[in-house]
C-alpha cells in the first residue's frame, strides 16, 4: 500500500509523458479490439441468427436429388415439415419482340433458386409486391433480383425466357435469409417454383443443380430434440460422404471456421500495431527515467532497494498502460461498430457490434502485457542507477549481469511470440510472426543506424543553412530518432508490403489473359446441340474453339476399399481429402493427350484387356493412388472398374480444358454425357454471343471468364482494404512514437530555439530546421520501409503465388511523400511548445 | 572491542579510472568515530572529502580496506543489503539538498519512516517540521521553497528515521552566510535532541568548529586531526 502511495506521489509531473505513452498503446490496442470485437459480433450474429441463415432448423443437401428414404425419415419425425429447393446455374434472356426482329435479346448468367411451398421456414425474404411467395410463384410466374430487370432491361409483368420456356416477371425479391455475401455469387437471382423449374427441363440435364430439403421442426424444439431428429434423418442416409446434414445449433460451421481464419490474419496485422507501439512503450518509459534519475538516485540513498525501485516504475508504466490500453479498446471498439457500414457487401450479414466485454479486456490484457514486455529493459536499467548519483553526477551505471541481459531479451522474444500464437491460434504461426518481426526490425534498425551514422559523415560545407543543422540534428547521438525510424519504416513496410501485393494479384487477375487462353467456357451442351453450338462460335469469330464430352461419375471404390469407409478415416484429419473422394468427379475420354499434359509415371493406354484411366500428379497424390492401383467409379448407378496406367502434371494456368481424370476411348461410350468447350473471343463478342446461344440453346451455360476474374478481384480488393485499414494502424503507432521522440526531447528542442532566436534565427527558420529533420526522419523511414515492402511483396507474388512482378514507381512515390510529409506535421506538432519559448527564460534556467 | 564505536575504516582507499589511468582519490584512511561523536571533515577541493563521506555510507565501494559500522562489515554487502542498512542507520544532508521535486516538503519528510513503515509518519513529519520552523509549509512543494527553506526540509528528512548516523555534505555551500547559519544551527540543535552521530564535510573552518573533532584531508590521506 505504502508502494502504491510512493508511486502515485513520483507521478506527478509526469502527465506530459502520459499522452504520447498512452498514445502509442491505444492505436494498437484498437486495432486489436477492432479485429477481435467485430468478428466476436460476427460469430455471435451468426449464431444468434442461426436459424435464420439456415431457413429451417435442419438442412439436407447434395448434389443429386435427395433419396426417397432420407425424405421418409424426415417424414418419420412428429410434426416435421419439409420444403425442396434446387439451386442452379443458368442463362436466362428476355422474351424477344414480336416485331420480327431476328436479333435475340440480351441475355444474363443467373442463379436460379426453386423453391417449394412454405421456403423459408425462418427468416424474410423481401419481395415485391410485398405479398407470400406462394401468391407469386407458380408454373409459369418468377421472382427476380432488381439486378437482373437493369440487365436485361425489363420490368415487372414482362417475360423471361428461362431454359427456352417463357415466364411472366411476377415482382422482384431483394433479400433472402439463406443467401449470404451477394460479392461471391455469380449472377442475379430468379426464384421460381419446382414446378416451374421441372417445365425447363434444365434439372434433367448437366449437373450443378444443387438439391437441398429444409426441415422444420415443431415450435418449441430444444437443441436436443434436434440432434435426435439429425441423428435419425442421418441414420437414413445411404451414402453420407455425398450428403450433407446441417443443423441450425451448428450454425453455420463452414463460414464461421472461414471467418476465423481471416480473424486470425487480421489479427496479426493488429499485432503487428500493437508491437510497434511497444517501442514506442519502451522509447517512453526510457526518456521519462531519464528525466527521473535524479530522484531514483536519492531515493537509492535514502535506503530504497534496487528491487524496489523496479517495482515503484513498474507500477507506474503498468497504470499507464492500463490507461492507455482501456483507451484503445474503446477507440477500437467504436472502429468496429464503423467498420460494417464499409464493407457491408463482403459481411455476410448484418451485423450490429455491441461492446464486446471479452474483446475489450484481451485487448487491455494484450496492451498491458505488451507494455510491460517492452518497457521491462528500460525498467531494469532503473535498478541500475548509482546512489553515489547523489554526489557525483558522472557516476558509472551499477554493473548489470550478463545472464539477466539475456534473459530479458529471452523474455521479450517469447513474450512477443506467446502474444502472436494468442492471436494467430497456433504456436508455428506465432514462431513464423515473431521470427519474421525480429529479421525486418533487425534488418530495419541496423540500416536504420548506417544510414544515420553516414549522414553524420556527410560534408556539411555545402547547402544552406537549414539542410545543413537538419542532417546534424539527424545525426546527432541519443537524439531517439532511431527507433521512430524503425517504427515508422516497418508501419510503411506493413502498408506498402500489403498494397503492393494485392495490387500484383489483382493486376494479374485483370491483365488480358495469355495469348492462347480461352476467354469463354461453355457448359452443360448436350451432344447433339454441339454442332449448332459450334456454328454460333465461328460465326462469332472465335478462335482456338476446344470441345469435350464429360460423363459425370463418383468415386465408389479404391482397390476395394470403398470410399466411405477412407473418407471416415481422413473425416477427422483433411477435409481437402474428404471433398477429393466426394466429390463429383468429371470424366473424359480421349486417345491422345493435349499437349500442355506430360506423363510423368507409367505409360497412356497400353494394357489392351484393361480399362485405363490416366490421373493428374497432384489429384493422384491426394487421392493416394498411383501406376498400378484399381480404382471403381459409379457413373449413373453402374460401377466402372478403372486401372489408373499414367499418371501425368497439367499446366492448369493455360486455362485450357484439362482434367483430373482421362479415360481411354469407348470406355465411356454408353454413360450418359455432355459437352463442354472454350473458345476465345473479343470482349466486344462475348455477350452477343451469350444472347445468341441464350435464345438458340437456352441449357447451356456460357461462362465469361473476363467477368468471373472481375468479381474476384472485387473480392480481393474489399479484403485488401480491410487490410490496409488495419495496417494504417502500424503507421499511426510509427508516427505517434515520432512525436513521443520529439517531445521527450522537448527541453532540448527548446534551448536549441532560444540559442536559434538568440543568434537572430526568425520563427519561420527555426521552423525550417526543424521540418528538415523530421522530413529526413520521415524520408529514411520512408525508404527503408518501402524498399522492405518491395522484397517482402516481391519474394510473396514470386515464389508464394509465382506470378510476374512488376514494378509501380508511381506508387512507391506517393507512399514515400505521404510519410514525409505525416512525420513533418507529427514532428512540428509536437515541437510546438518548443518554438514558442522566449530565449531569455530558457536561456536563464542555465543547465 | 570499544563498546561505544560506531564507525570504524581501516586501510580504506578508493582508486577511479581517469584518462586511461587509475587515480588514487583516497589512500590508506584509518579512521574511528564514537558513537554521539561530531567529526568535521576539511580539506580543499579534490581532496577526497564526499568520496569518504560517500563510503562512510555506503554509496561507494572501497578498492582497497575494510569499512564497519557497528561491527558490522560494510563494504562487502549487496545493494539490497546495503540499502536496508542506509534505510535504518543513516541520515543525510547535501550540498544541493536532493528533495524529491514531485513531493511535496511534509511527503519528503515521510519519506524515511514511510521506507521503514512507521505508522506515525506524518505525525512525527509535522513535528519536525514545525522544529525547522516550517510548521505552515508542509503542503509545499521544493520549487515553491527558497534554498534554506529546502535545506531545512533536508534536515528534517534527514532526522526523521531517527539515524544512528548523519551526514552531512557541505550543507551549507549554496546557502548565503545568515541563512547558512540558522541551518547550522538547527543542525546543531537537532543533533543534540536526536541524539545522531554527526560527520560533516566542509571547507569552512567556522563551521568546522563547532565539531568535536576535525579530520584534515589531503591529496586522499589524513593530514592531521584536532580534537577539542
């Protein structure tokens, strides 16, 4: 108690100190709680909307119609209600005039969605007219997104064409409880009954139609009694690693785990504020001791142990931490509630960010544990205060031990570790983060320090006045600017790294794709519409058309062990695993290989009395197949026995036709089939083509890869800013430690004015003096960090995605001025007191 | 052994490194104080005076000798050690006072009893206070003082753990003449209620005289002494 009453009495004096202490603290604390707070909101809107999210209380789906025992089963359950809905992609067109006009009219990739009677269990669905879906869909009447009526043109009341029948447009519907982040689909919706859906005949044909039946339970069901109805719906199930059973008390499980992933990222990136704001912590507690080692000294002499002297400041820096960390977590907090209305198209739903108690205080923990990790050096080096001090100011530091210096170093590297595992969720990531701060903050500092020793070296003779005592005062020893070099250089690092990687993928992603590349993909042909298809492709212009027919099977059997007893196995270790065996597989048949294929092991049809396939190297590995195996597939309820004799790599990025999976010809001959093909257009030719094969061939599906890659780099780019903001964080904290520096040497700073005024120096040019130092601060920071971004980036989008590099001068530039001019406003600003001081008082204080 | 021996050096020097050699500050100081003793220390500039007083109370370590204070050797402790010592055996005064600038003049008083968990504090800091004639002034703080004001405060802190043993270093060195001897007086005065051992370094004869015995340094040896 009598401790806590020292250290309040030593505080005094200090609160100039508190705000650039506290200052450094609460950026990265709120980026922390930002990250954490929103997505605890997220993952508890979820959950609190799982039902909603789901429709019903239970979900069945698969990719090929639900079997009629798993419906009786559902039928089974007291009280239960079911409702069908098959989703699917398809292109779908206005109904053309009756003027005569040949041309067809424009067409649109949309995702149908058909629904039974009673969709949705939960949640609304918003239409208009605002009336029961059941008034507005039937055979011959749909509901579509307000999207699709801008596309194609139409209004409601007017007709569709939907797989070559004609449908009245019945209202428009503009949000549904089971569809989630609009950013990751590819077209508009059109909802529409089954009956309809069955009067296009486009469930019959091709095969993405996803069938899911929701399940209602009755009112009042406990959690409980829905694990028993899953549990005995689940018991129905024939093959259950082709269907999948979801429960509304799951909610959600795939985007939850999804979500966290990207939380866990992103929590790294708020570390990494976090982090730097800690140099700035221990840049703080070493410039406020400094200013304390009078005191410390008597105290040392009134008989205060070392220990105990530790222990007064190290109450003191751990209440200002807390200050600063409760600041930040508010400040974090109130991010988070902004951060929604930003990226409302990438959240899945809305979302409402209350105060997050558990956010805040691992927040304040994460800020007071960082405080204390970085401020423990300095704190240590208080003990070593001489209370000889008293008598002779010149007095030598008492010795420190070898073993405690290594041992602090020790503390900090695995305390910076332990907090990076907390956020990243596992240990390997944690040693990865930590391990790659030390590299950068050691590669940083040590050019940090030549830098500044060779400006120190740099002939003064020349330059004016201003330039000439601005690279001095950067030069000049113990000035504390080094470590707001470093902070700031690797908040530009962050920044810059992220942005210049993001922008070579998304460039990438956007370039014009290779010469040879197919820039159309056209699905779901059946075999005997080809030739027509064909003739729409030439006559459009397209080049290097490819066609192949597909023949859709799943995996039964490998060497006899069927699938669902391996994917029981591996369920627990790798879904990737699990979705390689389940899912469903496409076929091809062909005699030669194209070109892009090389056959790395084994030989392509060589056995006469066998039937071969030839596998991809990777597909193969996943599998756990190679040269020699046996493997069964089921194509439309007929097993076939496969003999894998090659196993061959595919040069996916030529965006060709390939396949996992290549049979030997007349293998395949009776299965049912269809065609799928690429061909490459003008951009120009590509939606007249679509319209064109809309109105002739309404089954099939055209893909515009130039379209899909937009929607991606969408995507990328919503996720790049919620990156970048994070990582605003790390320069905040780099600019707010630049100010700590300058305004610990505010005393300095401030007889260095009077004697400028003195020697007949005007404002404005004292002004300059200082604008000259800190913009060189801000231009090594600057430099340095953009030079680290440009190796991180570089070695990423080399090695980590292989793509090509390419240089962006243009915005390298901009992000070495704006730290420039960031770091001259901070340096000024807090300067400010400085220059306004009137020589003769500062002059008269003498030292 | 002398029952009433408080201090006792024997063979002490105390070389420092200068310019690459090591200077020799104090050689060969064989030195005994009495228990209640006033022992001035005199000598010019740089010959030695704080480094012995800083030894005296452990602030300092010996090269060379063995430092006891009430049979208890000193130059071999820990930090710990010998800060738990200075907090129940010594008092000090300086030159340049050494108050706490964030506390105010009765807090600095506190100090000592609060270090050694006296529940009477602030009772016996009013006292003392009001015995330096600073009853009204407990609330300020040191920058709000003149210098003799801050030194009497000093001297107050200084007796408040009731050491067993004061120093002084040049106490009256930034004061002027009138204002320095109302310090020394209520030194004087102080002493005699407290009853402390005093060893006090100056340079002034004057004040030199008022001890009972007076130590001559030079060139870091023993000179001469004078006993009253």
């Amino acid at each position: 108690m009598r401790w806590l009453v020292l250290a309040a009495r030593e505080f005094r004096g200090s609160t100039g100190r508190i705000a650039f202490f506290a200052a450094c603290l609460a950026v990265g604390v709120a980026a922390v709680v930002a990250v954490s707070g929103l997505s605890s909101a997220l993952d508890q809107t979820i959950r609190a909307q799982a039902r909603q999210l789901l429709a019903a209380d239970l979900a069945v789906g698969s990719r090929r119609p639900i079997a009629d025992e798993i419906l009786a089963a559902i039928d089974g359950l007291v009280g239960a209600r079911r409702v069908q809905v098959c989703e699917l992609p398809s292109v779908v067109t206005g109904v053309p005039g009756d003027d005569g006009d040949s041309a067809p009219g424009a067409s649109v990739l949309s995702e149908l969605k058909a629904v039974g009677e009673g969709y949705p269990f939960y949640g609304e669905l918003v239409t208009r007219p605002a009336r029961p879906l059941e008034e507005l869909l039937d055979e011959r009447h749909v509901v579509v997104a307000p999207e699709l009526l801008v596309r194609l043109g139409l209004d409601v009341g007017e007709g569709l064409m939907i797989g070559g029948e004609s449908f009245t447009i019945a209202g428009t519907v503009s949000a549904e409880p089971d569809r989630m982040g609009a950013s990751f689909s590819f077209g508009p919706r059109v909802l529409l009954s089954v009956a309809a859906l069955e009067r296009t005949g486009l469930a019959g044909l091709g095969s993405r139609v996803k069938y899911t039946v929701l399940v209602r339970l009755p009112d009042g069901t406990t959690p409980d009694d829905l694990a028993v109805a899953a549990a005995s719906i689940r018991s129905a199930i024939a093959d259950p690693e082709f269907v999948e059973l979801e429960t509304a008390s799951e909610a959600q499980p795939t985007l939850r785990s999804g979500l966290g992933r990207v939380e866990r990222f992103l929590g790294l990136v708020a570390l990494l504020s976090l982090l730097i704001g800690g140099i700035g912590v221990a840049q703080a507690v070493r410039a406020w001791l400094a200013g304390r080692l009078d005191a410390i000294a008597v105290l040392r002499a009134l008989g205060v142990r070392p220990r105990e002297v530790f222990g007064l400041y190290l109450g003191q820096t751990a209440l200002l931490a807390l200050l600063g960390s409760v600041a930040g977590a508010v400040a974090g907090t109130l991010v988070a509630r902004a951060v929604p209305t930003m990226v409302s198209g990438l959240l899945p739903v809305e979302v409402v960010v209350g105060w997050q108690p558990i956010a805040m205080v691992r927040g304040v923990a994460l800020g007071l544990g960082v405080a204390l990790l970085f401020g423990l050096r300095p704190l240590v080096d208080a003990m070593r205060v001489p209370p000889i001090r008293v008598l002779r100011r010149d007095a030598d530091p008492l010795p420190i031990s070898r073993v405690l210096g290594v041992l602090l170093s020790s503390i900090l590297l695995a305390g910076i570790t332990a907090t990076a595992s907390a956020q990243s969720g596992s240990l390997l990531r944690g040693l990865q983060f930590s391990a790659g701060l030390v590299v950068a903050t050691a590669v940083l500092a040590g050019s940090a320090y030549l830098v500044v020793r060779l400006t120190g070296r740099a002939p003064r003779d020349h330059g004016s006045v201003t330039l000439r005592h601005g690279l001095a005062a950067l030069a000049r020893p113990g000035s504390g600017t080094l470590g707001a070099i470093v902070a700031l250089g690797l908040g530009v690092l962050t920044v810059v790294g992220m942005w210049l990687i993001q922008d070579r993928l998304s460039a990438q992603l956007r370039a014009d794709l290779p010469d040879q590349a197919p820039t159309v993909f056209l699905v779901d042909i059946q075999p005997d519409q080809w030739e027509g298809v064909e003739e729409s492709l030439v006559v459009a212009g397209a080049e290097s058309i490819d066609s192949v027919e597909v023949v859709m099977g799943r995996l039964a059997s490998i060497n006899g062990v069927p699938v669902a007893e391996l994917a029981v196995d591996e369920n627990d270790r790798s879904s990737d695993r699990r979705w390689v065996l389940t899912r469903e597989q496409r076929l091809t048949s062909m005699a030669t290989l194209p070109e892009d294929n090389v056959i790395v092991d084994g030989a392509l049809w060589v056995h006469p009395d066998r039937s071969e396939v030839s596998i991809e190297a990777d597909f193969a590995r996943d599998l756990g197949v190679g040269v020699g195996d046996s493997i069964v597939f089921d194509i439309q309820g007929v097993p076939v026995e496969l003999f894998v004799s090659s196993i061959r790599t595919v040069e996916w990025e030529s965006f060709s036709i390939n396949f996992f999976l290549v049979v030997e010809p007349g293998v395949l001959d009776r299965a049912p089939r269809f065609r799928i093909a690429t061909a490459r257009l003008s951009a120009a030719e590509e939606l007249p083509l679509q319209n064109r094969l809309a109105a002739a061939f309404p089954n099939v599906t055209v893909l515009r890869i130039r379209d899909v890659l937009e929607k991606v780099v969408g995507i990328l780019e919503q996720l790049g800013n919620g990156i970048r903001f994070l990582g605003a964080f790390t320069v905040l904290a780099g600019i707010a430690i630049l100010a700590g520096a300058v305004s610990a040497g505010a005393i300095r700073r401030g007889r260095q004015v009077a004697l400028f005024k003195t020697l007949g120096m005007t404002r404005a040019q004292v002004v300059s003096v200082f604008a000259v130092e800190y913009a060189l601060v801000g231009l090594v920071a600057g430099v340095l960090g953009t030079v680290g971004a440009v190796v991180m980036a570089w070695t990423v989008v080399r090695f980590g995605f292989q793509i090509a590099w390419a240089w962006n001068p243009g915005a390298l530039m901009v992000a070495l001025v704006a730290t420039v001019v960031m770091s001259v406003v901070a340096g000024l600003a807090a300067s400010a007191r400085a220059l306004t001081v009137r020589p003769l008082a500062v002059l008269r204080q003498g030292d | 052994m002398d029952e009433t021996r408080l201090l006792s050096l024997e063979g002490v020097g105390r070389q420092l490194p200068s310019g690459g050699k090591m200077l020799t500050i104090l050689d060969a100081i064989d030195l005994e104080i009495a228990e209640g003793e006033f022992v001035a220390v005199l000598g010019p500039s740089g010959s030695g005076k704080s480094t012995l007083l800083a030894l005296m109370a452990g602030l300092d370590r010996p090269s060379t000798g063995t430092i006891s204070i009430k049979g208890e050797r000193i130059d071999r402790l820990s930090e710990d050690r010998l800060a738990l010592m200075r907090r129940h055996t010594i008092g000090f005064v300086f030159q340049s006072f050494q108050l706490l600038g964030n506390f105010t003049a009765r807090e600095n008083v506190m100090l000592p009893m609060e270090l050694l968990g006296r529940a009477d504090a602030r009772r016996r800091a009013d006292d003392l206070l009001a015995s330096v004639g600073l009853a009204e002034r407990g609330h300020h703080y040191p920058t709000q003082l003149s210098g003799g004001e801050q030194q009497r405060v000093a001297l107050a802190r200084a007796f408040a753990p009731k050491p067993a043993l004061l120093l002084a270093d040049e106490p009256t060195g930034n004061l002027d003449g009138a204002t320095g001897r109302v310090v020394l007086d209520l030194l004087a005065e102080m002493r005699a209620s407290e009853g402390a051992t005093l060893v006090l370094v100056t340079h002034d004869p004057a004040v030199a005289a008022l001890a009972d015995r007076r130590i001559h340094l030079r060139d870091g040896r023993i000179e001469h002494e004078e006993t009253n």
